[in-house]
C-alpha cells in the first residue's frame, strides 16, 4: 500500500486566501492535512484550508493532494476513471519542442478549454500528448532512414498504462509491443554486464532473453486518427516562437 506523505514544504509559493487576495508571496508554505501554514517575513500566518497555493512554477496545490483518499474534493484523486475520460478537444504541449521541431523557444501550452473542462480531460490530454509526440518522432526516423516501422516496442514506466498504450496503437495506426521487463535502461546495463562477465556468449543469446508482455492493436479509423493529429500539429504552431 502507499505511503501518503502528511506533511510537504513548497518554497517560493504564493498563497490565495478564500476572496481572491494574495497575502502572501515568494513564502515557504507548509502543507499539513487540511492546514495551511504560511512562513512569511513576520513569521507563521494560518490561512483556512479553503484556500490556495500556488508554487514556484505556477501549478495551484492544495492541502487534500498530501492524502487523496480522504480529500478527493481537493484536486487531486485516486478514481482510476477520471483519466479514461475523453479528452474533449484539449490538447497540452510541453515546454521546449525537440524533435522534429528543434525549437527551444516553444512553450507549454494547453488549448481547447472550455467552461466543462475537468481534471479528468487535462489528465487524458497529457498521455495523448506522449503519443502524439511519439507518432511526430516515429515518422521522423522514417523519414530520416527511409524505411518503415510497422511495430512500436515500448519501455519505461509510462508503458504500464493500458489507456495510453492502446491510444499509442490507435494514433500510430500500428501495433504497440509492451514487453515483460519494462525498464530497459536498467535491463541494458545489467546485459551489458552479463556480456563482460561471460554469463552471456553474444548479442544473439542476448536477443533471446526479451519476452512479450502484451500487444495493443489499432481500432481507430484513419478519419478519425488523421482528425486528431491534425489537432495535434495545430496546438503545437500555438506553442511555437514565444521567445523574441
């Protein structure tokens, strides 16, 4: 079972009480159950729990998020169902945009907001916008080898995601592989190792060893997959040359 912190320090934060003011600004605040403690300049200020915090990088945080079990109400939430709701036209992008952009002066941004929007389709947007990015790069490499990668194998601790592994299959158009040892920087090194020692012969034996765990097919039709990478391409030119 997880260990839920019960008490977490943000520096730099700024506090908004329940009317809209900011009493307190660039302030250590403690966060503590449902209490707020702000540490300012004439020292510790208690501010209800209604109101909010805002850290250094912008993001609103309130007390509930320390223990989502008993204060779902608060932002945060351990449904498993508010992710899997579809995103309703909200898309995010990342700061900074690599490949196949290569421009360090894009920001992030998130766009199709409406009045309906919860937390559930800003969630769902942002897996969405790690297979998007990876269909950007995907069709790079292809483009750059002049060949066809007809199967996408995957590792890392995103790919324990079933939703984002099978919207990865539908936005690719292509099989998605999911393989039985999912950290395979970790796997690597310790091949690498194995290799040195002699414990394996060659590359060959090495091969072998990887195991299918799961296979994702695409179900979404071209209209529709097409439509939402389009989407995609237009939120990103949103997100570009911010920097003069």
């Amino acid at each position: 079972m997880l260990n839920l912190v019960t008490t977490i320090v943000i520096l730099g934060a700024t506090l908004i009480d329940g009317s809209g003011r900011a009493p307190l600004r660039n302030s250590a605040v403690v966060l503590k159950g449902d209490s707020i403690v702000a540490v300012g300049r004439r020292g510790q200020i208690r501010i209800p729990a209604g109101a909010q915090v805002i850290d250094g990088r912008g993001m609103i945080v309130s007390p509930g998020f320390i223990d989502a079990h008993n204060h779902s109400d608060r932002g945060f939430t351990t449904d498993p169902t508010a992710a899997s709701q579809v995103s309703q036209g909200i898309t995010t992008v990342v700061i900074g945009q690599d490949a196949p952009y290569w421009q360090s002066s894009a920001r992030g941004v998130i766009v199709g907001l409406t009045r309906y929007a919860n937390k559930g389709h800003l969630a769902r947007a942002a897996l969405e916008a790690t297979a998007y990015q990876t269909r950007e790069v995907l069709e790079a490499m292809e483009l750059d080898m002049k060949i066809q990668i007809d199967v996408l194998r995957t590792d890392g601790g995103m790919v324990v995601d079933d939703l984002l592994m099978q919207f990865q299959a539908d936005i690719l158009g292509r099989d998605v592989i999911r393989p039985q040892v999912k950290e395979t920087t970790a796997l690597g090194a310790a091949y690498a190792a194995a290799l040195a020692v002699g414990f394996y012969k060659d590359q060959t034996e090495l091969k072998e060893q990887w195991r299918i765990d799961r296979t994702w097919k695409p179900f979404m039709d071209a209209q529709t997959r097409e439509t939402l990478f389009a989407q995609w391409k237009k939120a990103v030119s949103r997100s570009l040359n911010w920097i003069d």
